[in-house]
C-alpha cells in the first residue's frame, strides 16, 4: 500500500508529467488486478467449502421421526389418520 501512496502522491505533484501518470494507472491496475483475483479466491474457497457441507447431508439418510399424539383418554395414538382427524 505505501507504493500505491507514493504513487498518488506523485501524480498529484506532478500532473504534467505523463510518465509518472502512466506508473500511476498501471500500478493501480494492478492493485485492481490483484483485488479481483483474491475476491474471486476468496468466493470460490466458499463456494467450495458449502457444497462439501451440501455433499456430507446428503449422505444422512432421512429418516422421519415418529409425532405421537394422546388422545382425549389419555391413550397414545401413532396412526396418521387418526392423529389428523383429532
């Protein structure tokens, strides 16, 4: 970052000078150039780590867990019709 502060610093200094100008636009660029490559790295070491989490649920077989229900007795119904007609 202190290069890209020179650099700045140096434009504005010297306006005029177009070599100066041209270091400055190339080293920002690059600075640009290097920002969407780790941003791009960055999301794609996510992208990456969620669908190994995606892949290992996938594994778990579903298995659905029983919702018993006491009826006005006090007996337990575990029918599906049954517990939906209540």
């Amino acid at each position: 970052m202190d290069d890209k502060m020179q650099n700045t610093v140096k434009c504005i200094a010297a306006e005029k000078n177009c070599a100066s100008l041209e270091e400055y636009r190339s080293k920002r660029r690059e600075a640009s150039k290097l920002c969407r490559q780790r941003k791009r790295r960055f999301h794609r070491k996510n992208m990456e780590a969620l669908e190994i989490m995606r892949n290992r649920n996938e594994r778990k077989c579903f298995v659905p867990i029983p919702s018993p229900c006491n009826d006005k007795s006090g007996n337990l119904i575990t029918n599906k019709q049954k517990i939906l007609g209540r």
